[in-house]
DNA sequence: GACCAGGCACATC
DNA sequence: GATGTGCATGGT
C-alpha cells in the first residue's frame, strides 16, 4: 500500500504527463493576479479575463489608481458608459459585491505595504495569511491563491476542484473542510511553491476538462488510479 | 432553459 | 455550529 505521500505524487505525475506545464497563474503581474483572485471567486476565467482587460485598457491595473476608481464607484446604474469600475468588472459577474471586496483588499493593500509587492512579499507566511483573511471578501482560497501564485509563498491552494477529485479517490473524507484538504497536500509534499503552483493548476484542468459534477468522467488520466469501490461518476 | 463556473459573508435555525 | 441564501454574468 503506498504511502500518501507516493499516491499524493503519482497522482501529480500523472496530471503532468496527461497535461504538462500549466503556467500560472495566467496574469502579467503580481498585482494582476491579487486582482483575479478576487474577481475569479464563484466565477468561469474566461469572465474574469474580460474584465481585467476593460481594467487593463481603463489602464487601472495600478494600486492606487484602481482605489480610487473603486472609491468614486459606482456609476449611475441604467444606461450610462460609466467607466466606473462597476461597469468595467460587471463580465466577471457578481460585480457590486466584488467591487466592494476589490475596495477592502486595495485598502489594506495600501495601507499595510502601500501597494508595494516587493514589501509584502517580504512579511512571512505566518503572518501575511491571517492579514489577509482578516480582510472582508478574502477568503481561504483567495488569501491562498494571492499567497502561491502573487507573492510566491509556499501554501497549496484548494478549491471546488480539488475537493471533488480528492474525496471521489477517497483520499480526503467527504467531510473534509478546507484546512483539511490542505492539510493533507501540505502534510505529506515538499514544502514548494512551484510544486504547489502546478499541482493546484493541474487540478484546476483536470476538473474543468474532465471532472464535471454531472457527465460521466471520459478519459480521465487518473481512472487506473481510482479506488475500485469508487463508480466514477465523476 | 437549466446548469455550471478556480467563494464569501451573513442570516437564520 | 450547521445550513441556507444572495450575489450575477456568460458559456455549454
């Protein structure tokens, strides 16, 4: 019987060998990528992409330009081309919730590391997830992917993704919360940012190719590596 | 038209 | 403490 570690490895093999190398986050900065994480929450990339490109081509992608763009929102709701922010994030969906979640981590942001990620990367682990969670709008998952893939911290980002896939190989119970479900990554790999950074990307693409709730599991590289009790219905 | 997508906060029981 | 609900767009 492997040890977790080996099937924790083995299954990382095989996404690599089915997948190869992901690249991520997919964002041209740091700062593109806290924003993401927020705007991403509940919601399809490709949604998320539009949007930071309207922040792009608004040439918001800055700190405290974008502040103060979220601080003079919103714009007059109806038919007006406001280029508020409301209007340039609205693709990414749930844009009144996250324009003000947007506000709340710019904020702290600003007033913690005054927007700077080369300072921010400079205060620990330790101390930078509970910061950040204290943030309103900045959940565990958020706090983690700004963690691995903005400030390049060794902490292994978990989602809808990784629950699904891991629970149906009976590798993490069905009951698992989120500090569970990283515990088990964290627990039993080498503490690696760029090993967290691909294992999370390539469950991210094994769920959205292949583990959807509902349509049986074709093809998945994982099948020889199921548990036989488990009817893959993936 | 229904379902889903890289969550989170808040109300209610 | 657990469960339910609102938030909202766009692709399949």
């Amino acid at each position: 019987m492997p040890s977790l570690t080996n099937k924790l490895q083995q299954i990382y093999e095989t996404l690599y060998r089915a997948f190869g190398p992901q690249h991520w986050w997919p964002g041209d900065s740091p700062f593109e990528v806290m924003v993401g994480a927020i705007l991403t929450q509940n919601t399809n990339w490709a949604n998320v992409e539009k949007a930071i490109a309207n922040l792009k081509g608004a040439d918001l992608l800055d700190p405290a330009r974008l502040y103060q763009a979220c601080e003079n929102s919103p714009p007059p709701k109806g038919e007006g081309q406001g280029e508020g922010v409301l209007s340039l994030i609205r693709p990414a969906g749930y844009f009144n919730i996250k324009a003000k979640r947007l506000r709340n981590f710019l904020k702290f942001f600003i007033d913690e590391f005054g927007g700077d990620v080369t300072l921010m990367k400079k205060a620990p682990l330790e101390t930078l997830r509970p910061m950040l969670l204290g943030v309103n709008g900045i959940g565990p998952e958020t706090a983690d992917s700004i963690l691995l893939y903005a400030l390049d911290k060794p902490i292994f980002v978990c989602d809808a993704y990784t629950y699904r896939i891991f629970t149906r190989h009976g590798i993490a119970g069905e009951d698992a919360d989120y500090h569970q479900l990283q515990s088990i990554f964290m627990d039993n790999l080498p503490n690696d940012p760029k090993l967290f950074n691909e294992y999370h990307a390539l469950i991210v693409r094994l769920g959205k190719d292949l583990c959807r709730p509902k349509p049986r599991c074709e093809g998945c590289p994982l099948e020889s590596q199921l548990p036989q009790s488990n009817n893959y219905q993936l």
